[in-house]
C-alpha cells in the first residue's frame, strides 16, 4: 500500500528536478545559456515540457482524480519520452560547446561553473530516468505486472 503512494510521489519529483536542473545553467553562467541548450539535435525544453505534463499525471494518479493503471501507463510512455529527448541532447551536444561557457570561478568551495556545466547534461539526462523507472514501479504496486 505505501509504495501505491510512494511511486508517483517518486516520479513528481523526479519530473520537478529534472524542470529544476533546466534552469541552473542560467543560474551559473556569464553567457548565453540557450546556446547550450539549441547545440544539440533536440531542446531539452521538450523534456522539460513533458516533465511538468508528468507531474499532473502522476498526482493525478495518487490523489486518484484519474485511474491509477492509466496514470502509470500514461507515465510510461511519458517517462520513455523524457528519457529519449535528454538522452539525445545530452550526447549530441558538442563536448566543447559547454566548455565556452564557463569559467574558473568557484561557485561553493571547489565546484565551479565548469564542474557544473561539465556534468549537468549527464546528470539531467539520468534524472530522466528516474520518471519512466518511477512509473514502472507504481505499475507493479498496483500490480498490473
């Protein structure tokens, strides 16, 4: 019963994180961040668009204003979504296209723009992950498999 909450709980936050980590880059760096973001073959924008559509799904489901089996469905294929469109941004993005962007300055202590930016499309692209696996998880809470 707990994990019938637990899941979808899981997957809203894991789709705001993923809203959250598109805005850091704006937060860190001097230049142009949209360059950053247009240098690969999709925006993750997108992702971040399906992202907030997956919060409404799954609180929607976990309140049960809608069918839990179709929230968890509908955040599968969401979720695969997500995971695909930061997943191509991040490897189509030129390695030395987040490298102009930075600078030597420390952020806090020994983390600087570049650490941040060097890894934000990584780590955006594996908290995607986290909402199609967040799905699968209430799918077998509510053991439709």
């Amino acid at each position: 019963m707990e994990s019938r909450r637990l899941a979808p709980t899981l997957g809203i936050i894991a789709s705001l994180v993923v809203v959250g980590l598109l805005l850091v880059p704006y937060a860190v760096v001097d230049g142009d961040a949209g360059s950053y973001y247009g240098a690969g073959a999709l925006s993750p924008w997108v992702g971040g668009l399906l992202a907030l559509v997956a919060v409404v799904v799954f609180a929607a489901g976990r309140e049960e204003r809608t069918a839990p089996e179709t929230a968890a469905g509908v955040g599968v294929g969401l979720g695969l979504a997500v995971t695909v469109v930061l997943g191509v941004w991040a490897v189509t993005v030129p390695s030395e296209v987040p490298l102009q962007l930075t600078t030597a300055e420390p952020l806090v202590g020994p983390l600087t723009t570049g650490v941040v930016i060097e890894y934000h499309r990584w780590l955006l692209a594996a908290v995607g992950a986290l909402l199609p696996a967040a799905s699968v998880w209430y799918g077998r809470a509510l053991r439709l498999f």
